[in-house]
C-alpha cells in the first residue's frame, strides 16, 4: 500500500478516536482556558500547533456546552461512516495527482458508482449527478428541460422565455419552499410556478389530484404558456404518501413535460418486493436520492439519475462538468458503497422497512390513536395522531368535523405527545409535523433517522409503551379540560384564560378584588400576586405542572396548569388556588398598611407612656422623685406597684393592656402539659395533592386531600393574621427612680 495512503487512514482513525472518546480536558485545563483567550476569535499564532492540540480544541468547542445540557446525542458514526469521511480526505489527496492519472481515477469512480446506483434502484441507462444540496440537482435538470424547449436559449437567453412563459407545477404536499428556490436559481417569476391541490374527494388526501392537474395545463397552452416541468412526490415529506405516477407520466408524454421525482419512498427501490405505485418512478425522467440518512453515511452527496441522450445540453446545464475535480464529489459515496456491499445496503433498507411494519401492528392495537398510513402492507413512514373520536375509521381521515376550537386542542394535545415521545424514546427519531387535514401528527420515519440513529425492534417496543402510558393522560386532559373551565367560571377572584394551544388543563388568572387603586397600581398588585401564586403552586407536592405559559401567549400574569391524570379533584385544585391567591393578596395589604399602622402605634405608645408617667408621680409623691429622700421612703415603706404594659397588635393597630397575656400565660402552659399536640392529618409517604379519595393508587387515606391542603395552607395563613409584635410598655416599679428627662429617652428607644 502507498504509505501516505496509509498514513492518512491511520490519522483518521486515531482522529476519530479522540473525538468519539468522549474524554474531555482536566479540571485544570478547563481552569486554565477560562483564564485564556482560546474560545474566542484572534490573531493567529505565530508557532504552530500539533494535531492533538488542534483535535482537542475541536472537541471542546462540539462538547464545550454539554454539561449545561445536561446530555450529549450525536450521529451513530460506523465503521461505514469512517469510510464516507477517509474519501473527504482521499479527495484531497488525489486532487494533487498529475492531470492525466486524475482524470482516468475520477472517470472509473463516477461511472463505478453512476452503474451501481443506477441497478440499485432500478434505473436503466440512467446518467448521475451528484450535488452536496438536496435541491441543486432539481435545478439543473429544470435547466436542462428549458435548453430542450428553447433551442436558441444558449443564445438568446430569457428573452425567449417573455414570449413564451414556462411552467413549473408542483404538488402541494411537497416540501415548501421547494418551487420558490427553483424559481430564484432559475431567474424565474414566482408566477411561473403552479401549485397542484391534492385529492379531495376521493383517494388519499397527500396524494396530487391528477384531473385537476390536466385541467390546469390545458388551460395554460390555451393561454400561450408553455408546461415544462412537473414534480411528483414518492413519498410526500409529511404523510410519505406517493402520487400516482403512472398517470402523471402519461400526462407528461402527452403534453411534453419533463418528469422529475423525488422523496423517501424511492429507497424501497433496492428491496426485492416494492409496491407498483413506487415501482412506476423508475419510469420517471429524473429522480433525486439521499443516500446518506437512508443508509447511515456522513457527509455523502445527494444524487440525482436522469435520462438524456444529447450529452451537449447536460454540459450546458451543468449536469455534466470537465472538470476532474469535480467528479471526486463521488469518492465518498463510492468507498461507502463498496464497504458495504450490495446485502450490506439492502439489509439497511430493508431493516428500516420492518421498524415501521412493527409499529403499524402495535398502533392497531391502542385506543384513541389513528394513523395516516398509504399502503398499510408496506409503508416506510407512519404518521399517527391522539383522537378522541371512536367513530371515524382506525386508518385515515382528517379532522374537518371538529370544530375549530377543538382540533386546535388536539393539535396541542399532539404537539406534546411528540415532543414527550421524542424526549423519553431518543432513539426513536420521531418528531413532529403538521398536516393540513389531519392537522398536527407524530411522524415516524426510520428509513431517515434508523441508521443515524441505530434504531432496533427495542426502541421501537419502548415507543409503543412509552406511547400506551401517555394516552390516559390523554383523555383526562382532554376531558377535564371543560370542568376545569366551569370551575374556574364558579370564582369571582379567577378569570379563566382562554389558549387552545395549551397542552393541559387551561390556564387561570387570580384578579385582585381591590377596585379603588389606578390602573398602574392594580396591573403592578396583579402581576406580583400571581407571580407569587405561581412560586408557591410549584412548591407543592403534586404531579401537576404549573408554568406562565407559552412563550409568545398574548396573555401576561397568567398561570396554566399542565396535564391531568385520571384521580384528579379538579374542585380541589381550583379551591387551592383560590385559597392561596386570597392568602397572598392579604398579606400583601398587610404589608402595605404596615407603615401607617406602625406610625400610630407609636403615637398612641408615647401617649401612653406620658400618662403614666403622670399617674406613677400622682400615686408615689413628689418626695420619692427626690434622688435621697425617695431612697429613705422606699426603704422604710416599700411601695408595691404592678406591673402596667401595653402590646401592639399589627393586625388590629391598637395597643391592648398585657394583663390578659399575663393572667392566661400561665393556664396555657399548664393545659399545654395536660393535654395532647394537636393532631394534624397527614399524607401516606407517595400520596400526592389533588386526588381523589380511592380514585387512584396513591388515595390510601380515609382523609380527603382537601382537608390535608386546607390544613396545611391554615397553618401557613396564621402567621400574618395572628402573629402580633407586642411593644410592651411597663411602668417603673416602686424601687425604682425614673430621673426627669428619662421620660423622653424611653420614647426615642421606643422609637
């Protein structure tokens, strides 16, 4: 072997080594690059660098971020994938060789790998061109079909074009923004692009409307136009639903348009067994395949297939180029292709195929979920939906006879379903996306993520589990969505917030019953009482979610609830909120008449005070004020003076005589150590707020929750209500002097 061949796969290997390990830098590197200036863009550095230095600095910046996340998710990188980037490096190197050698190397490894891709998917006498952007090779052979039309375009240019305006028709199940690139690149106006309904009537909903489609170009040569081009789907990137492509290729041989397919289905080409539908591409003028997700490859080019017999037109369109170099772009896909051999490619697809049949068979067997499957004996892709409705068919159908308001929710509810699946099942690849009849789904694709991801029948088992536990929550959700909303109707502090694009109960705002503040006073007390609110509902032991809502919600100062399980008090929940919005909203009046009932308080204290001070020298004589003589008095007639006080009870802002707190202290002690603690109902250990009594595993107390809450939130209210600061103020006692001006510096202390 040539050794710098060699050396060039055994520094890919240690690289991908280092990056795969997973080893980051010590504590100390880490402290010592907080303090450096290597994470931001400077100057180069004079002294160059070793390639572990330079690979280490490539790791950092992939999983510098990773323990903020909180987790770490890339591609499944094979020893197939090692194989597709040694081509990124071998094209450089081969790039370097002498003209003539270059060129030969780079013709075998295009027809090589234009030959095997071509019997692979059965497309005979077909030419390859390979493109790093999915869309590129629809652009050239559009390109291409306008040279075939326009014969002097190569030298008129788009002046020919004005007297005769081309065509493009698109499906409207294709990827969007699909015709509006092709227009740009092109030069083409945005009214050159017609966009095909699909069916309405009848067959599938993702499916072009063919008689439709006739209708539209017979009306275009009728107005001088010219059909040029028409895009068909073998699986529509939503639904993975395939138009009929039998009838399309007669409508393009009849009105001399240029056939072009593409989408995921079109992998199945390679299996032994593939439907008609699928099987009638290969018949096709043009079709566009991705290797590269399909069979787990990194980095691979997108390929597009095409027949033309004039190899001058394909030069001018771009398809075909002179230039060696350009045909490297192949050299991955090339080494990939051979790595893993023809079983090796058709165990990969064929795989994939089986992960969706295995989730078509389980999804039959769940309630409340409806698929939109093609051809449910053999599709690729499986796109499902949570439905309340039992009355439509298991397969198919939209949401139309919902009212607008409730596929709304349902769409939500759907929303969250997938987000939740895609979480708890990673390796699953599902996702979401958003239909225009069946409204918002979860789709399931492995012929586009099963390689990337190293899907197995386990994964898929664990989808369907995960997905069984979801669906009660579900319909509870959706169906104590409206008691909620009578409950919350029930409340005068409540206003019910009305978001159908809520995933969960709904969502509330508790109103603050003060109506003699401004409007700026009144927005700031309600916003700070539902923050508030909102703190302490989280704080509560429950399965309940609490959030301030979506991101872009056009309400503010508001509180949802998430979603709801089957032994929810939705009474209770709504009672508690009440209960601690009420709670919170008087305490904050408290506080906000603290100051002026302090200020009196301590007026009425110096009052007080003054008084007696005056009844102490009424009732001692003027001859015990006197530092000597009252000394003498006091010791031969001791006078026997009570002790006089005053508290302050913040609540009430009044001082009270401390008589009573003295002549009940003692009793209260006394029956404190006579009687039993106050007994308070507690939870068993598991047993969450808001449920049922025996409506779930968790009630299994006699004790309503209600009761436990109540309780609870009691004992929390007491403590602004009857926690009262006691100012005591006590009068000196017989043996005791108070000097003249001591009057005036017992207020300041008081103070």
């Amino acid at each position: 072997m040539d050794p710098t061949l060699a050396e060039m796969g055994n520094h890919l290997s240690d690289a991908m080594k280092i990056l795969e390990s997973g080893k980051l830098e010590s504590e100390q590197g880490k402290e010592r690059r907080k303090l450096s200036w290597k994470d931001f863009p400077g100057p180069l550095q004079g002294d160059g660098q070793d390639v572990v230095s330079i690979l280490q600095l490539v790791q950092n910046l992939m999983h510098g971020d990773d323990e903020k996340q909180g987790h770490r998710r890339m591609q499944y990188v094979g020893e197939q994938g090692h194989m597709a980037l040694l081509g990124h490096s071998l094209a450089a190197y081969i790039s370097v060789l002498e003209r003539e050698r270059l060129r030969k190397l780079t013709t075998r490894i295009l027809s090589d790998t234009t030959l095997w891709l071509c019997r692979l998917f059965r497309y005979e006498n077909g030419s390859a061109y390979y493109h790093e952007d999915d869309r590129e090779g629809l652009v050239k052979v559009c390109r291409l079909a306008i040279n075939t039309h326009y014969e002097d375009y190569a030298t008129e240019g788009f002046t020919l074009l004005s007297s005769k305006h081309p065509v493009i028709y698109q499906s409207a199940a294709c990827r969007p923004g699909l015709g509006q690139h092709l227009c740009s690149q092109l030069g083409l106006p945005l009214s050159s692009l017609c966009i095909v309904p699909c069916n309405t009537m009848f067959g599938s909903l993702h499916r072009m409307d063919v008689a439709l489609l006739d209708k539209l170009i017979r009306d275009d040569r009728e107005s001088g136009k010219l059909p040029l081009l028409l895009i068909a789907n073998a699986g529509t990137p939503g639904a993975g639903h395939t138009d009929k492509f039998s009838r399309l290729k007669e409508l393009c041989v009849q009105y001399n348009m240029w056939l072009h397919v593409e989408g995921v289905n079109l992998a199945t080409l390679v299996l032994g067994q593939v439907s008609s539908t699928v099987t009638a591409a290969t018949k096709c003028d043009s079709m566009t395949l991705t290797p590269g997700p399909w069979l787990g490859l990194p980095a691979v080019p997108a390929v597009t297939l095409y027949r033309h017999e004039d190899p001058a037109l394909s030069l001018a369109a771009g398809l075909t180029s002179s230039q060696p170099v350009e045909k490297l772009r192949a050299l991955p896909l090339w080494l990939s292709l051979q790595y893993l051999g023809h079983d090796g490619i058709l165990q990969r697809i064929k795989h994939a195929s089986q992960l969706s049949q295995q989730l078509l068979e389980n999804l039959k067997t769940l309630a409340s979920i409806k698929t939109s499957v093609e051809d449910e004996l053999n599709s690729p892709v499986v796109v499902f939906r949570f439905s309340q409705d039992n009355s439509t068919p298991s397969s198919g159908g939209s949401v139309e006879g919902y009212l607008e308001g409730e596929r709304d929710i349902l769409d939500a509810l759907n929303r969250w379903l997938g987000e939740q699946l895609a979480q708890q099942v990673p390796l699953s690849g599902v996702d979401v996306v958003e239909l225009e009849d069946e409204g918002t789904c979860v789709r399931f694709s492995p012929l586009m993520t099963a390689a990337a991801l190293g899907t197995q029948e386990n994964d898929v088992a664990a989808l369907v589990e995960k997905l069984g536990e979801m669906i009660p929550v579900l319909s509870c959700t959706l169906r104590f969505r409206q008691d909620f909303k009578d409950e919350v109707l029930q409340q005068a502090s409540l206003l019910y917030i009305e978001d159908q694009s809520w995933p969960g109960l709904g969502g509330v705002r508790y109103e603050a019953r003060t109506t003699d503040l401004d409007e700026d006073k009144r927005h700031h007390s309600v916003e700070k009482i539902n923050s508030d609110l909102l703190k302490k509902l989280m704080e509560l032991d429950t399965d309940l979610y609490f959030s301030d809502g979506p991101e872009f919600c056009e309400e503010k100062n508001c509180i949802f609830i998430g979603m709801a399980t089957e032994d929810l008090d939705v009474a209770e929940l709504v009672e508690t909120i009440v209960s601690i919005g009420r709670d919170i909203e008087e305490s904050g009046k408290l506080f906000e008449n603290m100051t002026e009932v302090v200020r009196r308080g301590i007026q009425e204290a110096e009052q007080q005070l003054q008084k007696a001070n005056e009844e102490k020298l009424m009732e001692e004589g003027v001859l015990r004020q006197i530092p000597l003589v009252g000394s003498v008095l006091n010791w031969f007639s001791p006078l026997q003076a009570s002790v006089k006080g005053k508290t302050f009870n913040l609540a009430e802002g009044c001082l009270d005589s401390t008589e009573p707190v003295y002549s009940i202290k003692a009793q209260m002690n006394k029956e404190a150590s006579l009687d039993s603690p106050k007994s308070v109902t507690k939870r068993f250990p598991g047993q969450k707020l808001f449920r049922r009594q025996g409506a779930g595993s968790d009630s299994v107390s006699d004790t309503s929750s209600v009761s436990q809450l109540e309780e609870s939130f009691r004992e929390t209210a007491e403590v602004p209500q009857e926690h009262h600061v006691h100012i005591v103020v006590e009068t000196a006692s017989s043996d005791q002097r108070v000097p003249e001006g001591q009057e005036t510096e017992s207020v300041d202390a008081l103070r």
